[in-house]
C-alpha cells in the first residue's frame, strides 16, 4: 500500500519536484498551496493521509500575494483542533525560522529543503506510517500515557496498554478475556506501586496479602479508609468504579476457565473497565506530581 501525505505550500516549482521526488520513495504526496484550500482539501482525504507537511511561512488564502508569517501558528493551531491525532512535519527553507522551530516548538518535526534533509523527512514518513496506529494512540492519549514518561509504571505496561485500545472494540470472547485479564493486572501494579513510593499512602500490611502477593481489594478498602487522614484524594469516582472494574475483570478476565454459553462480557464491557482504567491512572499520578 502507498504512502499519502499532504504538503501545504505555496511554490509550485518546488512543490512539482518535492513529489516527483516522493514517488521514487513510494509516497504519494497532494499539494495545496494555502492554510484555506488545506481546512477545504483535509476532510476529502483525512483517513488515508499519514502527514501533513507544512511550510513555515505561508499563505493564508490562495489570493495572497505574499506569505503570513503566522501561517505555522494558525496552521498548527487547526489542526490540534481538528486532527490532533494526524502527525504532522515541518519542512522550510528558512534558515531562521528553522532554528526557531527547533528552539521553541520541540515536539514538531521540522527538516530544511534540500535533498539529504528530505530523504530523511520521506524516512520519518514511512516509518510514521508503519507505526500509525500507535502514534495516534500515543497522541489521542497522551494525558494517561504521561505516566510512563514520569516513570510511575514499567514501560512494559505501556505495550499492554497500546494493545489494551487496538483490541477494545474487537467482539471475539478470548480477546474480550485476555483484555479484561491484562487491565486486572495494571491495576495491581498502581497499587502496588502506591506502596513502594510511599508506605505511608499505603502500608505493607494492607498492600499484601499472606503469600505476599499484592492485594488489591485490601490496599483499596485501606485507601479508601484513611486517603483522608494521609492528606490524599480518593474521590467516589474513581474508587467506587475502580473496585468494580477490578471485580469483573478477575471474574471474566482471570478466574474463568470456560468461554462456554450463557451471558458474558461483550466489548462494551472491555471498553467501559479500560476507561475507567484510564481514570485511575489519572488519579495515580495525581499522587506523585
């Protein structure tokens, strides 16, 4: 399958060259010349579209006659807005306004013109579009995924989590359990890790059980006990659902051993214990800021 991506710039003759020289790469590039025309071009090809690749100084509207030096901001600004999952790149021929992206804007991806830059970009390209999926993951999830870059859980977690939302819609009972088993055990190991950070926001005595294996209902009931007096915040929210999804994930996720007949989980329910996963791990970091 071909690449796509759009490249939003207003020099025709650079333009013409920029694809003649993606499709020796194998990426299809579209081209539109202004921030308008691209708002316009976007929704038409938005779900096969790996990038968007923008110019820094550009055009507002194609009747300009000169380029608007607010073009990068106001391009950027729509696209957090409309396609805030959709990678995008930055590519310029300006010396200036290339070192400024690199100083102040560090998240974007900015490459000068010129052809050993731009082989560089065309390789960033192909590999955005091998790993997509999880880029727009990463992206749409970014304030629970922040967790793993403040280091509160292993990063191995973060695998199982990417997974966790590829496989949340999907219908097949033993995906449904393994996904249900997989949030059980994320769970655990905030708990777990509520204990090792801080004894005194969780003890040993309420974290384990006798075999020394964590317990999660007794580190909860402990939570939601004494959070109060340990200066913490353990809202109705996020516990009461926090408990439930932890029941109904060891039941269909873990101690279950037949798939058989009768009524069980359907993906809705994956969906449903990953969000409110989702709202526990947001609380968990609140504790360790």
């Amino acid at each position: 399958m071909r690449i796509n991506v759009l490249l939003v710039d207003d020099d025709y003759n650079y333009a013409e060259s920029l694809q003649s020289y993606a499709k020796s790469e194998q990426i299809d590039m579209y081209h539109v010349r202004s921030l308008d025309e691209m708002k316009v071009f976007l929704p038409k090809v938005e779900s096969g579209l790996t990038a968007v690749i923008l110019d820094i100084k550009g055009l507002i509207n194609p009747n300009d006659k000169y380029d608007d030096e607010n073009f990068l901001a106001a391009a950027i600004s729509y696209l957090d807005k409309e396609y805030n999952t959709k990678p995008r790149i930055i590519l310029t021929g300006d010396v200036e306004g290339y070192k400024y992206v690199q100083r102040y804007r560090k998240n974007e991806k900015v490459f000068r013109k010129g052809n050993e830059s731009e082989k560089k970009m065309f390789d960033l390209i192909k590999y955005i579009h091998k790993n997509l999926d999880e880029i727009q993951i990463l992206k749409k999830y970014d304030d629970v995924f922040d967790v793993f870059e403040n280091n509160l859980l292993s990063l191995n977690r973060k695998v199982e989590l990417i997974e966790l939302i590829k496989n949340m819609e999907k219908t097949d009972p033993v995906t449904i359990k393994n996904s249900l088993g997989r949030i059980r055990d994320i769970q655990e190991e905030i708990v777990s890790k509520i204990n090792e950070l801080n004894k005194n926001y969780l003890p040993d005595q309420y974290a384990f059980n006798r075999n020394g294996e964590i317990s999660f209902r007794n580190s909860h009931n402990y939570l939601v006990r004494n959070s109060t007096n340990n200066g913490i915040d353990y809202p109705l929210y996020i516990s009461e659902i926090a408990l439930t999804t932890y029941k109904i994930s060891c039941e269909y996720g873990v101690h279950t051993t037949s798939l058989g007949t009768g009524s069980k989980p359907s993906h809705y329910t994956v969906i449903n214990a990953l969000f409110s996963l989702f709202d526990f791990i947001k609380w968990f970091k609140t504790l360790f800021r």
